[in-house]
C-alpha cells in the first residue's frame, strides 16, 4: 500500500451521493495507511439540512464508499470519529492489508450509480430485486415498501403537500438558487438543471421567475406558479416507478454516529439497486418536514408552514405506520428506466485534499 493506493481509492470514494451534490467532505493524506476526513454539514443555511443529519448520511455514504474502493485491493478499513465539533466531524481512517478481504461486487457501480428523477417504469420489484435490496441494508436496518397503484397514488399525495413546503418557503428558494447550475448538463458542485426533471419550457421560465424572490411570489400568488413543478417535480415521478421505499433503523437514530452509520446502509442499497439494473431518486422531504412538526419547530418565517408540515407528517405516518415512521432514516422511489443525460458530477480530486 501507498499514497497513490490511497488517491486511487479517494478518487472513487469521492463519488458517494451527498444531498443536493454538496459533497460534505475534504481529505488529507497522512501517511501510507491512513486519511483523514475533514467533514462538514449546512445547517447553518440549508433548512433541509436539519442538525445535520443529511450531511452525516452523505458522510456515511463515503465512508462506505470508502470501504467497497479499498476492498478492491485487498484492503480492510477501520475508521473512528474524532471528539469534536459534530458539525465539522472529523474521521480517522486506517487502511491495512488483509488476504480475507475480496473485492466488493459493488465496485462498477461506485460511477455509474445516479440520481434519476425523470419517470421510471411502473414495473414491479421482482421478489429477488426487493430481497436484494432488503439484504443490501445489513441487519440493522429494514425497508418498508409503498407498492401498486394504490401506495403510488398515496405517495403522491404525500409528495404533492410536501412540495407546496418546498416551493413556498423563503428558506427553500435560498437554497434552490445557490444549487442549481443553469443552462447545464453537467455540474461539479451543484445540480444542472437539465437533471432537476422539469421539461425545457418550465425550466425556462422557473429560471427566470428563480432570480428573484418577488418573482416566485407573485408567480405563486396569482399564476398557480407552484403547480407545473409540483406535477413534473413530485407528482409524475412518485406515480412513475415501480415502489416506494422508506429505510428504516431498528431503533430510533439519535445522534451522528446513528446517521453516519444510516449513510453506509443507504450505499449499499443505492449501488446494489444500480447493480440491479434498477434507478433510484431519494424522496427526502416528507421526512425532513415531519422531523420538523414531529419536534413543533419553526423552520420558515411563514409559520403557516408548520401546519402543513404537521399535516405531511400525518399523511406519511399513514402510508408508513407509526413505528417505521419513527425509526425512519431515508426515503426515496425506485424502478428500471433510461440512464439519465445529465448528471451531477464531481469536484476534482485535487481540490478536495486538503493540504
Ligand atoms: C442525504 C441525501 C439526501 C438527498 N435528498 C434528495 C431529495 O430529496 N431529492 C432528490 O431528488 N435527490 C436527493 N438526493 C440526491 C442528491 O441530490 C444527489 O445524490 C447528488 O446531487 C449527486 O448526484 P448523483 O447521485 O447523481 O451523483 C439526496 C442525496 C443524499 C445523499
């Protein structure tokens, strides 16, 4: 093993999905055997980023990534969370050479996994596909399904009341216009649009509605503005695909180290349905929302909001039940389809060392 090992393995890692392509990481080499991950999350200005824990599932999604890289050559890893600040957490990794270790079938999709968020086919899992999946998780950690044209019908509902959240709140725009990279097909650190999934006309106009708030209310107020996105962005999606899933812990995830270890289930389901064949768009929000109402906290300056939110958490707790509800850690839709033509990508390898 040596550094240019370790570069080969970062640059593969740096591939693990991170909510809204903010890729919540920078490394350091130290030395032949170890890397450190100098973490982060965007609390501080991302409403979705609620205490950090998306970001601490995209750290685990590396992480793991992390683990399946360095299996191809024949390395195990260990990995400890420093004592400090949780929302710049720090990590110890340790590589060492192993003869039980064998290369993870997993390691192809490390690339070509991607978001789609365009239609999938209404086809459903095969028993095989759903117990794949259901293995990928490990042990500590189930998927509860939302299937047939019914749960689908369901979850659009759901997706449909979450999204007038999203699209309506101050906050949320913020958000939007700082990740979305317009007139783009690819993007190293945001989302091009072309990979959002509205149609060219709507990304048009919401691109010129997008560059001022003034323009998203009076858009919102008197021309039904949320309505094309809510149909393209939740509607038609979550009834396109073959099923629903929510990933769930065997108990309730607290704190990081709960949510970091979420993020490596959330890989192996994500890279193991792209070996599947299968596509996947996580459906955050309902959850997001609910964690908000489930603990009464104003998240928006519209504090109507909260309603709605409550009213999301109501409707989600009926699709999921209660107690997958509680322990609920990712959500999102799945189904065979077409490989997206635009994609997020990545900040180079270079830029992400830290030196
Ligand atoms: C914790 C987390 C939450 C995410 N939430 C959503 C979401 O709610 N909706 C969505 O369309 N994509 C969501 N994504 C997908 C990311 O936007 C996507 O992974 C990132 O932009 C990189 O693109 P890629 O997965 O195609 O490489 C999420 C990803 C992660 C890791």
């Amino acid at each position: 093993m040596n550094r240019a090992t370790l570069r080969q393995i970062l640059d593969l890692a740096r591939w693990a999905p991170s909510g809204d392509n903010t890729q919540t990481w920078r490394f350091e080499i130290d030395g032949d055997a170890h890397v450190v991950i100098h973490g982060f999350d965007t609390r501080d200005h991302c409403v979705y980023d609620i205490d950090g824990h998306p970001s601490q599932i995209s750290i685990g999604a590396l992480l793991e990534t992390i683990r399946i890289a360095a299996s191809g050559h024949g390395l195990s890893v260990t990995s400890e969370r420093r004592p400090s600040d949780e929302a710049r957490p720090v990590f110890d990794i340790w590589l060492k050479s192993d003869p039980g270790i064998v290369p993870s079938p997993l390691i192809p999709y490390i690339t070509t996994r991607t978001v789609q968020r365009r239609a999938l086919s209404t086809r459903a899992l095969s028993a095989e596909q759903k117990s794949a999946l259901e293995a990928s998780v490990g042990s500590d950690y189930s998927i509860r399904w939302v299937e047939g044209w019914r749960g689908r019908w369901d979850a659009a509902r759901l997706m449909f009341a979450s999204a007038k959240i999203r699209l309506t709140m101050p906050e949320a725009y913020a958000v939007h216009k700082s990740i979305i990279e317009w007139n783009a097909r690819f993007s190293t650190d945001r989302i091009p649009d072309q990979a959002v999934g509205l149609d060219p006309l709507t990304t048009r106009v919401m691109h010129w509605v997008m560059q001022d708030w003034r323009r998203v209310e009076f858009f919102n107020r008197y021309l039904g503005g949320t309505l094309a996105p809510r149909l393209q962005l939740d509607v038609l999606p979550a009834l396109a695909c073959a099923a629903h899933f929510v990933i769930a812990a065997r108990r309730t995830p607290t704190g990081i180290d709960d949510y970091v270890a979420a993020g490596s289930a959330v890989q192996r389901f994500w890279l193991t349905a792209a070996q599947l064949g299968l596509l996947l768009q996580p459906e955050m929000t309902p959850l997001i929302f609910s964690l908000y109402a489930r603990d009464d906290r104003k998240f928006s300056v519209r504090e109507d909001l909260l309603d709605c939110a409550r009213q999301v958490r109501a409707d989600l707790a009926r699709l999921i039940g209660d107690a997958s509800l509680e322990t609920a850690v990712y959500m999102g839709r799945v189904g065979s389809g077409a490989t997206p033509t635009s994609r997020s990508t990545r900040i180079d390898l270079e830029t992400l060392l830290k030196h």
